[in-house]
C-alpha cells in the first residue's frame, strides 16, 4: 500500500469517524436528554439501575453507526474483514463503554439529597481532567471487541487499544468542552449549533487519532488465511 493510498485511507477514515459520530453520537444524546427529562433524575438504587440499563442500551445507535461507517472505510483495505464482524465488535465495546461510563454520574445520585444546598461545580480544567482520564479508560474498552477482530486479519493489532486510549482520551475532553460552551448559549438554536460542531469535531479528532495509527496497522504484512480459522 503506498503512501497516497495511506492518505487516501486516512482521510476517508477521518472523514467517516466524523460523520459517524455526529449522528451516531448526536442521536444517542437526543433520545438521552429525552429519558432524562421524561422520567426526571433518579434517586432510588431501582431508579439508578434503571436509568443506567436505560443509558447503555442507548449506545446501541452509536455502535451501529459507527460500526458502519467504519467498515465501509476499513473493508477498502481488509476485504476479509465482514460487515457483521465489525458491527458486532462496535456494538458490544459501545454497550460496555456507555454502561462503566454512566456509572459514577448515576451513582452519586445516590447520595442525600439536601433541599437548599447549592451543587458548586468543579473548574472546567478538573472537568477536562476527568473527562481525558475517563476517555483513556473507556477507548480501551471501545476497542477490546474491534481488536479481536482485527488480531485475526494483521500483525501487532494491539496497537488498536492505545490508539483508541488516546484517541478517546481527547475526545471525552473536547465534548465535555463543547458542552461547557453550548451552555453559555441562550438560544436554543446556539446551543444545538455548537453541539453540531462538538460532536462533528470529536469524531474528527479521534478518526485522526487513532486512524494515524490503523495506517501504520496497514504497513504490516498480514497474517495467514488459516489465522481466520
């Protein structure tokens, strides 16, 4: 593969990722702020269950879109590589992400509710802290099932993993300040408008990221076909 059809792969991967993200991602927000204000925050530990069985099970629209978008880019470079293969794999890491990543925000629900108590928000660069370090734990995650796959199909496939660690890792802190800065719209036309380009830009980010690193996955000599076996 030489290098102008690495580019070429590159820019169809990162373009792919952004795309895939907005609505994948954006779709899985909007039916998520739609249960929040239907059924309200939960209290109870049955309530908090619940609403994180209901979080995770959302993440099966952006493992479905993502999953598509990434193969139709990825299969121009490993043939062998099925639609259902890749599918599942983004849909089981997006389930398993979306279910350790609604934890902590559910579970301090949790705690006693004082009637008066003013919630004092942390500095936005601690929010981006926790934002990155929660997007290095949860890419791994993302990645397990995909890596899986691609082990079966090219060398050093676990290069996947840190690549996605860090893709993530970036872009939890760019949609945790995307979201800062849609809050300071008063315009519900403001605040939709910078999501857009929140969501359009992470996917962006993280393609670049962790394509970067999937080109250099393409370098490598493949494995044997008996390897699929």
């Amino acid at each position: 593969m030489n290098g102008q059809n690495r580019r070429k792969l590159w820019l169809s991967w990162v373009w792919a990722n952004a795309w895939a993200e907005l609505l994948g991602l954006g779709a899985t927000f909007l039916l998520g702020y739609g249960l929040f204000n239907t059924l309200g925050e939960p209290q109870t530990l049955f309530a908090v269950l619940g609403f994180i069985l209901l979080m995770t099970s959302t993440g099966i629209i952006e493992g479905s879109v993502v999953g598509w978008f990434q193969w139709k880019v990825l299969h121009m470079r490993f043939e062998q590589i099925a639609l259902k293969q890749w599918w599942v794999a983004t849909l089981l890491g997006a389930l398993a992400a979306w279910f350790l990543g609604s934890l902590p925000s559910s579970l301090m629900n949790l705690g006693p509710d004082e009637a008066g108590t003013t919630v004092i928000e942390p500095p936005l660069g601690l929010m981006l802290l926790f934002a990155a370090g929660m997007g290095i734990v949860l890419g791994v995650i993302l990645a397990l099932p995909q890596w899986r796959v691609l082990v079966r199909h090219v060398n050093k496939a676990w290069i996947w993993l840190p690549a996605n660690s860090l893709a993530w890792g970036v872009g939890m802190a760019l949609i945790f300040a995307g979201i800062d800065l849609a809050q300071r719209f008063d315009a519900i036309i403001g605040i939709v408008f910078m999501l857009v380009i929140t969501l359009f830009v992470t996917g962006a980010a993280v393609g670049a990221i962790h394509g970067a690193f999937l080109i250099r996955m393409t370098r490598r000599p493949a494995l044997p076909e008996k390897s699929n076996e």
